[in-house]
C-alpha cells in the first residue's frame, strides 16, 4: 500500500514537470509570436504614418506593387546608396516630427 502512494505521488510529480514544461515552451512561443506581431504592427503604422494608405485608397494590391518596385531598387547595384538616402530621409522625417513647433522654420 504504502509502494502504491509512493507510485501515485511520483507519478503526480511526473504529470506536474511535464505539464510545467509544456506551459514554458507555450510562453516562449506566445513571446516570440508576440515580438513578431508587434514588429509587424510597427510597419504597417509607418505604412500609415508615411500616408501611403491614403494616397493608394488603401489598395493592397497597389501597396504591394510599390512594395515589389523598392525590392527590386534594392537588387541594383547602386543599393547601398539608395539605403543611405532613404535612411536620411527618414531620419529627417522622425527628427521633424519630435522637434518642438518653435524650431521649425
């Protein structure tokens, strides 16, 4: 009798582990998805914040065309360069946006 708790309470024990397991490998799914899923958002917001969404009437088929066209610039040979001045670009942009009223002239 007393073998047969023993069995029952390492068993229990075994389940518990396993089942802690499974959670832990769950929540560094559920974190990974979750980083994807907030990367993703960002990009879509710069979509936005660029106003490309408006200026294409929210056409995903045009967004993606125009999406395709800068990949393909991407493939050039002159690709670094295009980085760079896009990468200014932006840059500038964000700066213009966090500078107080009074700075722009």
């Amino acid at each position: 009798m007393a073998t047969n708790d023993a069995e029952r309470r390492a068993k229990a024990a075994r389940h518990r582990l396993e089942a802690r397991r499974a959670r832990m490998d769950a929540r560094a799914w559920v974190v990974k998805r979750r980083e994807r899923t907030r990367h993703l958002i960002e990009l879509g917001g710069l979509v936005q914040k660029a106003g490309l969404v408006d200026l294409t009437r929210d056409d995903r088929a045009t967004l993606y065309g125009a999406f395709l066209s800068l990949a393909a610039m991407l493939k050039a040979d002159d690709a670094e360069h295009t980085l760079a001045l896009w990468r200014r670009g932006g840059k500038r942009a964000f700066e213009a946006e966090f500078r107080p009223a009074s700075e722009i002239r």
